[in-house]
C-alpha cells in the first residue's frame, strides 16, 4: 500500500469517473440518458419538486402522482423512470431555487457547487495534493454525480461541522441544524453535542433548523409540512420496508436483514441493535474528549450505521472519515490491517451495489464498519511505531 501506489489506482479511478461523466453527456438526448433514463436520475425528483414550488404547487411534490406527471412533461415520455421526492421542506427551498434554471443546467451547476466546496473543505482538512486526487476520483464521488445527489452537501454540513466543533462550536451547530434536511443522517448528532457538553453547538444547530423551518412557514406555510408527514407512512412502507429502491442499494443493517430474506421485525431488531452501539461508542468517545480525529470518524461511520435508510451516494460522508483516520495514523503510526480497511472503505463503493445484487453480501455496509472499527481500535490501542506504510508518510 505505497503512496505511488495508491496515487495510481486513484487517477485510473479519476480517468474512468471522466469517461463515465463524459459518455452519460456526449450521448444524452434532451434531459435523458442513452437508455432514457434521467440525467441525474434522482436529480429528476428535485428540480421536479422545485418547479412544482415555483407554479404554487408546493405541497403536492409529496404526492407521488402528481409529481410523476410533473417528471413525464419535464422529460417528454410517459414511461420514464419515477423518482419520488421523500425530503423534508427545507431542501425544497434549494430545489426551487434550481428550478428556476433549465434541467441540465441546473443539474451541473447543482453538482458543481456542492463538489467544489466539499473538495475545499476536504483539502483544509488534509493540506496535500493527493487530497484533492482522492477526493474527486474516489468511487463514491462519480455515483454522487452521476445520482445528481445532495451526498457532497451532506458531507460538508456534517465534515465541516466536526471540523469546527472544538474551536468554533456556534458554526459547528449552524451546520449541523441545517442537516434537518436529511434528518436520517444527524441521529447521531444529538448523542455527540450531549455527551461531548457542546452547548453552544447545541445552540447553533438549534438556531439554523428553527430557522429553516420558519422560513419553510413564511414561504408556504404548514401544508408543505402537513403533505410531509402525511407521506411518511407510505414512504416508510414502500421505500424502506418492502424495498421499493432495492435492499441490494440499502447500506443498512435494515437492509440487509431484507435482503437475505428476513421479516421487517427482524430487520428493525438488527438496526436497533446497531443504532444502540453506533450510540453508545459516539457517546463514549465523545464524553473522553481524546484524540478527537477519531471521535470524528466514528461520528461519520455511526451517522452511516446509524440509519435504516441510506445509499451508496451517502456513502461521501465516509471521505472525511478516511481523512481523520489518516491524520490519526500520521501522528500515531498505523495498526496492522489499517491502511487495508480504510483502502477498502475508499473503493468499495464502486461495486457495492452489484456485489449486494449478485452475492447478497452487503460490502456497503461494511465500508462504514470497518472505519467504526478501525477509529474504536486505535482509541482504545496504546501508540504504536510509524508504519513503514509509505504512502502514510
């Protein structure tokens, strides 16, 4: 695992991701790809839901029919592929706000400008050119942009956030609150800002999500929220528990129990196991207030664990993970089997769903396991000496 090494797999990566990017472009018709699916494919249920925003229609983005047929005149065939729109209200302000460019151009500028601060804050984390290398060419970030997904958003909210937690709390919370747009992913964060006496972190992200929602108010008042939990039941029932996405897509241990065949009350016993240990390790490491890179990672990796419903894209918020990890190791030496796991965790993505699909083996949700694992072992571990592992140099 040498640092020359390492830098070639990643720009091979980097070379085919542009391939990729490229091809899905030159061969795209309209608003559809070669196979007339959506560019952007999940892409199609925001800037739907935003220009429904826009018309005054806001609270039937909600309602599945309604914005499917939005999605059919957006894209000009009855048969494409239906993406529906699960969010909270406060993304709607960003979906109206894209809407208000045509599709494709919204999509890239959308990508662009999630992308290029997450990059930002990933090479402020670890000030080296192969940051950037790892960052733009890694697996996970090619499925981000080729989902048109809010993954990059996600990571800088929750990434910067841990980021500026120590030293700057307040903006900490500003960031964190604002991941009441994707609240699946922030379980983890009221444990952290609790155990961890982060009261003004509290404060912050109390602030920003109170705000969000009462602009959401101000804007279109409580029937967006209305139309937002009365679709949770049916979101839960078919999304999740009957596996309309499909459970080989699901890095859960939900989905996973599902995809071997297991009852949904089984599935919500394994993820409640789960989400009690993802708990309970935050809350320990965040109470000792040591080595805090690690405390980071295992935020990231418990965020992962942590929810019954997240995708491979979401899988981004494991970037900053690895980045701690490697700043842990620079200072205290790498573990045996470290810099294979997290190498493993940085690749995986790229095959995850196939192998889930073809094997049942769900390898996505070993990715945030093996960086839970590998944060808890060093914390835990005495210093050991510097690895002769080049690339950790």
């Amino acid at each position: 695992m040498s640092r020359e090494r390492v830098i070639r797999i990643a720009a091979v990566c980097g070379v085919v991701s542009a391939l990729c990017i490229t091809m899905l472009l030159v061969t795209a018709h309209g608003t559809l790809d070669y196979r007339g699916r959506p560019l952007g494919t999940d892409f199609s249920n925001v800037w739907s839901a935003g220009k429904m925003a826009l018309e005054g229609s806001a609270p039937k983005a909600w309602s599945w029919p309604d914005e499917f047929a939005v999605q059919q005149l957006v894209h000009h065939k009855a048969d494409v592929d239906f993406f529906g729109w699960h969010y909270p209200p406060p993304f709607l302000l960003i979906a109206a706000l894209l809407a208000c460019v045509p599709y494709v151009p919204a999509l890239i500028a959308w990508q662009a400008a999630t992308l290029a601060p997450f990059t930002w804050m990933m090479w402020r984390l670890v000030p080296r050119w192969e940051t950037i290398l790892l960052t733009l060419a890694a697996p996970v970030t090619l499925i981000c942009l080729t989902h048109g997904h809010n993954g990059f958003l996600t990571g800088l909210l929750l990434g910067g956030g841990l980021m500026l937690l120590d030293k700057r709390p307040l903006a900490a919370g500003l960031l964190f609150g604002c991941l009441i747009y994707k609240p699946q992913l922030g379980l983890i964060l009221p444990v952290l800002l609790l155990a961890g006496r982060h009261w003004r972190a509290i404060a912050g992200a109390s602030f920003s999500a109170m705000l969000l929602i009462g602009v959401t108010l101000a804007v279109w008042g409580w029937p967006v929220w209305q139309a937002f939990i009365d679709s949770l039941p049916l979101t839960r029932h078919v999304v999740l528990e009957q596996g309309s996405t499909g459970f080989y897509k699901i890095m859960s241990p939900f989905a996973a129990v599902r995809l071997w065949g297991g009852s949904i009350a089984a599935a919500y016993a394994v993820q409640f196991l789960f989400t009690l240990a993802a708990i309970a390790a935050v809350a320990w490491l965040a109470w000792r207030k040591d080595r805090p890179g690690l405390r980071n990672a295992l935020v990231c990796a418990a965020a992962v664990i942590s929810t019954p419903y997240v995708l491979d894209y979401d899988l981004v918020i494991l970037l900053p993970a690895l980045a701690w990890l490697w700043l842990d190791a620079g200072e205290h030496g790498f573990r045996r089997w470290d810099a294979t796991l997290m190498a493993m965790a940085w690749i995986v993505p790229l095959s995850a769903r196939e192998i889930a699909e073809y094997t049942y083996v769900p390898v996505g949700l070993v990715c945030p396991l093996a960086i839970a694992f590998v944060a808890l072992r060093r914390f835990t571990a005495s210093p050991c000496r510097r690895s002769h592992v080049a690339f950790a140099l």
